[in-house]
C-alpha cells in the first residue's frame, strides 16, 4: 500500500488533487496523509541549495484562519471517510513549516501538491519557488493544477538526461495502473536525432504497453503548449539537481511546465 | 516487468552469476539481458593501415594477430554457451557486446532498473582487490542500482537493511521495494549503527515499512559502522543487504563505503546498492 502525502498549504483546500489521491486509491490502495501546513513566503523559507531552518518564516494563524483550516480537516476527513481511503492527519503548525516536509516525504512513496496550494491559488504560485520546493522533498511529487481531468495519457519528457531517465523509472514503478494509458516519449532538446533511442525503446518495452517515440523539432518553450493540446495528458520529466547552477537548461525547463498549470506533472529528482 | 542486465567478463563469463541472475530474472517474471563486456583497447597497438595505396601506421585493433582471433573465437563460443544455458534456464534473454568496459556498461545502468555483476569482476592484468578497482569505479557512477551477486545463495529469506538516517539509505530501501515486490513477504531487519534511535525517524520508517513488509524488526548495533554491520551480517545465513549511498561523492560517504566494501569482499551475501 502506497504511502501518499498530501499537502494542505494554509487555508487552501486542493479539491482536484484530493480528486487525483481518489483515483489513484480506486486503482491500487493508497494511505493517504493529509500533511495541513502554514501559509509561507516559499523565497523566505527556502534558500536555493540548502534549506535553513533558522530562516523559517511560520506566521501567526488567525482566528478566522484557524477556523478555515479547521474546516479543511474536517471536510478532509469526512471525504475520506465516505470514500473509504484510510487517511492521516498531520498539523503541522508548530513545527518548522514545509521544512518538516522534506522529512516525512523521506518515508513517503509520493506528495500530491494541488499547484494552488503555493502562494494560494487566488494569484498561484511563483514556479522557481516551487521548483526549489520540489527539490527538497525526497520523494517523487506530482503537480495537480486546479480542473484538470485523471490522466488519459502520459507524456514522457526525454532528452537522453540522467534526471529525465529516473523519472521515467520511478513513474513506472510508483504508477504501474497508468502504463497501459496511451503513452508518448516526447524528445525535446536541440539534436535533430533521438539520444539512445534503441536504449529508450527498450527500456519502454519493459515498462509501457502502448507506447510512441515523438521527435519535437521545436523549443522547450513551445512543450507546454502541445502537451495542452494533447488532452488528458500527465507529464512525467525529471529536474534539475539540488546543485542547480550547472543545470539552467533543465531549470527553465521545468520552470516552462510549471508556470503552465494547466497540465499534470510528475516530478523526480534524484 | 523490469529490465535486468547480467554484466560478464567476455573471457571468462561466470555460469555461477548467471545462475544467480536468472534466479533473479525469475523473482521478477522477466527477461535477462546479458552484457559481455571485453577489453577492446587492451588489444590495440601499432598497426599498418593502407588508404588510397599509401601505407600508414595507425593505433588500432590488429585483427590479423592470432592472438586476438583466438580471444574473438573464444568470446564467440563463450556467447553460445550462454545462450545454451540460458535455454535450459527456459529464461527469455538477450546477449549483446560492449567493448568499452567502463563507459558502457555506465552508459547502459541509465536504461537499466537493475544490474547484477560480480564483484570480482576486473580488466585488469594480476592482482586487483576485491571489489575490484572496475566494480568500485562502476559503483560510483551508475545510474541504477546495483546487486552484487552471490552465486552461492539458495534463497532469499531475509531482507538486512542498513539505515543511517540518510537519505539515501531510505532511497535505496525504496527502490530494493519496489523492484521485489516479491519479497514482500519476507522478514525486514532494520540495523543502525548507533546507541539510540532517532525515534521521529524511527517512526516514520515504520510507518512506511509496515506498509510494504509484515514483519519488521529493529536493532541497534554498536562499534565502528564498518565492523558492526560486517559481523552483524556473517551471523547471517540466506539474507540480502539493503544498502545506500556507495557515494559518488566517497568522502561524505565513508562509513557505507567501507561497510560495503568489507561485505563485498567476504562476498557471503548479494548486496543490494543505490545512491541517490
């Protein structure tokens, strides 16, 4: 049984990534935790290499806050109740914010965060801020923006990287239910040809069941836009390492994606 | 279904690792794809090439040197041999060659869920330890983890898993879990070496272990980490060793590289190892 976190950032309630952990507990039994955390300035907390728990920002929770977020547990766990998905609570109010995330996700299969969640989903989030966010989490995350469908196909990022080639791996292994979905390895970077393309193939064989390789002759820039178009699709890329400076290709790639918001994202880092 | 490589040395494959890996291929219901891995560059010197009727003397495989038509004609019947015994196995397989040892079979580890390879395995002429310095450069730079076969082994009856409080021992546990799941139901034995347990830490592993394994223990170890779990696992019989971080960066990751290096060496368990 997998274990799933789900973050609650203040007084957001992320009802389509609550949605997501439904369906994926349909396919295969999930415990699913709701981790409820702070409101928090995502460029104060986080520093971009190493996070600091000195510089932690926890503000004051407001009454009317406390009562929101008090209504959140509750629906929260009414819903799964009524749904039958065993689930945890885990306030995390005085602890040291998303900083006591990194160490739960550490014993967790995956984190859902609903892309409204960061920053509150009134003005959405800054994606370098959540780009850093992800990199302190230890396990892989996966990005529901607000009114998207369950995933009828998966989009798999390739450019031949060690990064994008883990998060293929630990998509199949995490997500095994989702790889008969129609499936397209989308090469993105700027060789004409495939990198390792025999290699891909059979690793895809392995792990994939309807699967096509795509060569897309244009920019980064422009994935996001036809992974939109592709309706139903779930992108599945790796990131940038945690000594990011050396990787600004894949930085602004993921920056790309994720300021999208229109489209599931399933992100691995190693 | 995964996808397993077997890595040999071309000249001397060993049927014992493929008898292991197969074992292993099984467990996963998958087949075995079976890497010969041959010094190509140890054979190569000063040969007389002809271009547009001018003869030039270039560094480059001689493939008229008798010696080298020997080793190729013993390579070519060692494949078949493999392949034969790979039929008796009834085990789907693949057997491809790679001529730079190091750099492919790298190269290879980033398409590759898991690979299985002897620790002994060496290019070198004469004496090389145990791991040799091929499998410890390996080690260091794959990109997906690596179990050190233990020929010998009849079954898998015990999961050992060092923790560190690490991330990347947890890593390696993970990914051990989701490549067996197999295995699932065979007792888990959390070590530390430490006198107390960090207990937030401890209790967020057994949340997560219960989920995957019905019986869990812990224990505390005491002494030199590298000792500890040394003679921990010699008191063991028919286990497996979960362990993280045979680091790329070696200095941060002494402890687990020594631990791991002294278990290799006894070579009495398959050791399972991933960094992150």
């Amino acid at each position: 049984m997998k274990k799933v976190i789900l973050i609650f950032e203040g007084i957001n309630y992320p009802q389509t990534a609550i949605d997501f952990a439904t369906r994926l507990n349909t396919l295969s039994p999930i415990n699913l935790t709701g981790l409820f955390v702070p409101h928090f300035e995502v460029s104060t907390v986080w520093s971009y290499g190493v996070s600091d728990s000195a510089h932690d920002f926890i503000p004051m929770v407001s009454a009317s806050e406390a009562a929101l977020i008090h209504n959140n547990v509750k629906a929260f766990s009414e819903y799964c109740e009524r749904k039958k998905i065993p689930f945890t609570i885990d306030k995390e109010f005085n602890d040291l914010g998303l900083n006591s995330a990194r160490l739960r996700s550490r014993f967790a299969d995956l984190v859902i965060i609903g892309s409204g969640t960061l920053n509150g989903s009134d003005t959405g989030f800054a994606p370098d801020d959540l780009s850093r966010l992800l990199h302190q989490i230890e396990c892989p995350v996966v990005i529901i923006p607000d009114s998207v469908q369950f995933p009828t196909r998966l989009v798999l990022a390739y450019d031949g990287s060690e990064s994008a080639l883990f998060a293929i791996k630990q998509f199949a292994y995490l997500f095994g239910e989702l790889t008969s979905l129609p499936t397209l390895i989308a090469h993105i970077g700027e060789d004409s040809s495939i990198p390792g393309e025999d290699e891909i193939i059979s690793l895809a064989k392995a792990h994939f069941k309807n699967f096509k390789i795509v060569n897309l002759e244009f920019e980064e820039s422009f994935f996001s836009m036809w992974a939109r178009e592709l309706k139903g699709s779930m992108v599945i890329c790796g990131a940038f390492g945690r000594s990011g400076l050396s990787n600004l290709f894949r930085k602004s790639f993921m920056t790309t994606i994720l300021s999208d918001r229109s489209i599931p994202v399933f992100v691995a880092h190693k | 279904m995964k996808k397993i490589l077997l890595v040999v040395d071309a000249l001397n494959p060993s049927y014992k690792s493929l008898g292991f890996a197969v074992n292993i291929a099984n467990l996963n219901n998958c087949r075995l794809d079976i890497v010969f891995l041959e010094n190509f560059y140890v054979d190569s010197r000063l040969v007389v090439k002809q271009l547009s009727g001018m003869a030039y003397i270039d560094w480059d495989i001689d493939e008229n040197s008798p010696t080298y038509k020997l080793k190729q004609e013993r390579i070519t019947q060692n494949i078949k041999a493999f392949g034969d015994a790979c039929e008796r196995y009834f085990i789907r397989y693949d057997i491809t060659r790679e001529y730079d040892p190091s750099a492919s079979i790298i190269a290879r580890s980033r398409y590759a869920d898991l690979i299985v390879i002897d620790a002994d395995m060496s290019f070198k002429a004469g004496f090389d330890s145990i791991p040799s310095k091929f499998v410890r450069h390996f080690l260091e730079n794959t990109e997906c983890p690596v179990l050190i076969s233990q020929p010998d082994l009849k079954s898998i009856n015990e999961i050992v898993f060092a923790y560190d409080e690490k991330e990347s021992s947890m890593f390696a546990l993970k990914q051990f879990t989701y490549l067996f799941p197999v295995l699932r139901d065979k007792p888990i034995e959390v070590v530390q070496v430490s006198s107390t347990w960090n207990e937030q830490q401890k209790e967020g592993l057994n949340d997560w272990l219960t989920r995957y394994y019905h019986s869990v223990k812990y224990r505390l170890l005491e002494g030199r980490p590298e000792d500890a779990i040394f003679r921990h696992m010699i008191e063991k019989q028919n286990a497996i060793l979960v362990l993280g971080a045979y680091g790329r960066s070696v200095f941060s990751n002494f402890i687990n590289h020594s631990t791991a290096e002294r278990i290799i060496r006894l070579n009495s368990h398959p050791i399972f190892i991933s960094h992150k």
